[in-house]
C-alpha cells in the first residue's frame, strides 16, 4: 500500500494514476477448502453476511481502469463485504 502511495504521488504529475484493491474472502477452491466452521465465522462477522464473488473484485479493477474514477490516486479500495471496518 505505501508502495502504492509513493507511485501515486509520482506518476501523478504525467497523469497515471495508481491505486489498490484489498480483496477480502472471496469464493475460490481455496476458500471451499476452507473447514466448515471457519467459514461460518467469517460470515457470521463479514456485514453483508458471505463471501465475495470473483466479479466483484474484477468489477471494482474495472472501475478503478475507467474514466469514472479518473479523479481517483493513493487509494485503497477495500472489497471485502465490511469485514474490516
């Protein structure tokens, strides 16, 4: 992240913009894998109640790719259904 910051602050006076995704539990074969208990768990404490899907965080890269967040550098997006609030 701070890596992320530093590029940020550099690479913003020729327009590029850098940023971060922090994925949280997202349904994988890794997590299936996971044992039954701790995945109930981490539900039990994640607000939206499950885990993500692997197209909401490629849903997330695509915006933070496109023009409607061209306004935004230095920033971690934290997709993780309010884990680590």
């Amino acid at each position: 992240i701070a890596m992320s910051k530093s590029f940020a602050y550099e690479g913003a006076s020729r327009n590029v913009r850098f940023n971060c995704v922090t994925p949280g539990f997202i349904r994988t074969d890794m997590t299936a894998e996971l044992k039954e208990e701790i995945k109930d768990y981490y539900i039990k404490n994640i607000p939206l109640a499950r885990f993500g899907e692997g197209k909401e965080i490629a849903e997330s890269v695509a915006f933070l790719l496109s023009d409607s967040s061209s306004y935004i550098t230095g920033e971690v997006l934290k997709v993780n259904g309010g884990l680590y609030m």
